[in-house]
C-alpha cells in the first residue's frame, strides 16, 4: 500500500490528457494503423503513440524521479522506486474497428506490485479508479463506488476473455473448459472486461500472452474492489503472462482447479 495522495492528482492528469490524444483520432475514416507482427497482426496507431508521448510529458514535469515502462516508448529509469505503467490504448484492435471497449490503462507499482490503477474509456467516458483498497466509477452516470460480486458457483458464473486473438491454441483451450463449465462467456473485451469484474458485473475474466502493462491497472483496480488477480499457478501476475481476474476468492478457487487440471 502507498499513500501518496499525489499519485491520484497525477493519474488523473494523465487520463485526462490521453483522452485528449486519443479522441480525435477514434472512427475516423483516415485512420492508419501500422502492424507490428510481421506475422499476424498486432496494430498501433498514432493515437498510441500520441496518447503516451502526452502522459510521458505530464512525468517529467510532475514526477520525475519516477521511472516509466510504458507500451510503446519502453522503460525510463527513476529513482523513487516507483514505476508508472502505461499502456496508451489497451484494445487497438477494438479501437480500430471502432468498438468502444478499449481502454487507457495507468498503473503505478513499486517492488511489491501495483497498487494504483485507471482504466479508462475515453469515448464514453468512464473513469475506473482503484488504491487505497477504495474503488470508484466516474462517467456519465455520477461517480459510484464500485464493489466485486459476491460468491457463486461457476455454473452460475460469467467469465470474459479476449481469446482467441491473445495467448497460444493451448491456452484457448483451457478457457473454453473453464467455459463448458459457466453460465456465459464473452470474448474480446480486452481490458474493460476487468473494469466489469471490478463493477460487480462479471466473474471471471482468464487470459494469457499479457505483457505488465495489459495487466497491472487491471490487478489494482479489481484488488481495491474487493477482488483477486493471480497467474494461472496462483501466484503473483503483475509480470504479465496468463492471467485469472476473479470477483471472490471462491469463484477464484473452483476455476483455478480447472486450469491447473488441464494439460498445456
């Protein structure tokens, strides 16, 4: 836990001048987005680019003993020990076929972990805020507290994931077993599915092939709204890799036991 109540007036700063970068860019008609794979398909647009240059400058001028690892410009040292963890749009695939579940993702993480996080969706304007173990939705409905669901059995459970489009055949598998098994699976929510965890509105979100910056907002904000992020081994996942987001540690428990059952 950190208290420094200038993480919060400084993470707002930086979501607010990331929607700034971001909207004039979203469903535009001359929209060009530059594919990193030279197999597959991996987009960033200059709405990345921009989005991260803006917050990147809000650090150096407001906290600049902090180091960075952020998406698209890499890692800046620091010497707090304190880490800001950007990655300017969560989702670019959604952003560029127009969808509006991508999101700004602000983590602030020291040795231990995240324990700040924002995600936030610019279009429609949510706020997700997570430290402090208090979390909060700001949009266009008032600003709520915002709370995990409470224990229920998978069969009666919904689980998100962005499968097929991250993590390997294997790992799609163990998803869809977890599934066979729940109420609902959705897909390709990318991060504002763990905005729907941390809401109440959603169980489970399992994935894989996360890189830090896909995961750590995500991890504070469900930690802070009562629920659980771990590895698929029930470890600690900021580093990224596969991932479980759980509402309670009971519907964490029951689908840790299918994953850790099936062959990868």
């Amino acid at each position: 836990m950190h208290s420094d109540p200038d993480i919060l007036r400084v993470g707002h700063l930086l979501a607010d001048a990331a929607r700034a970068a971001i909207l004039p860019h979203f469903r535009q008609a001359n929209l060009i987005a530059d594919n990193k794979f030279q197999s597959g398909y991996d987009p960033v647009t200059e709405a990345d680019r921009a989005a991260e240059r803006a917050m990147r400058d809000i650090l150096a001028r407001e906290r600049p003993n902090d180091a960075i690892l952020g998406e698209e410009y890499g890692i800046a040292e620091g010497t707090s020990g304190l880490t800001w963890v950007l990655d300017p749009i969560d989702g670019t695939r959604g952003f560029v076929s127009g969808t509006p579940t991508w999101g700004v993702l602000i983590a602030v993480s020291n040795a231990d972990g995240p324990f700040f996080g924002i995600i936030d969706q610019p279009y429609i304007r949510e706020r997700f805020v997570g430290h402090s173990g208090q979390a909060e939705v700001s949009g266009p409905s008032g600003v709520h507290p915002l709370r995990t669901r409470g224990a229920r059995a998978l069969s009666q459970a919904t689980v998100f994931t962005t499968f097929p489009e991250v993590g390997t055949t294997s790992e799609g598998a163990v998803f869809a077993e977890v599934a066979r098994h729940a109420r609902l699976a959705r897909f390709g929510m990318d991060c504002y599915a763990y905005a729907l965890v941390a809401s109440g509105q959603v169980d489970l979100v399992i994935e894989a092939g996360l890189q830090p910056y896909d995961i750590q907002a995500p991890i504070a904000l469900v930690h802070a709204a009562g629920g659980i992020v771990t590895d698929w081994d029930g470890g600690p996942a900021h580093h990224g890799g596969r991932a479980i987001a759980a509402a309670n540690a009971d519907i964490h428990a029951e689908a840790l036991e299918f994953v850790r059952n099936c062959p990868i």
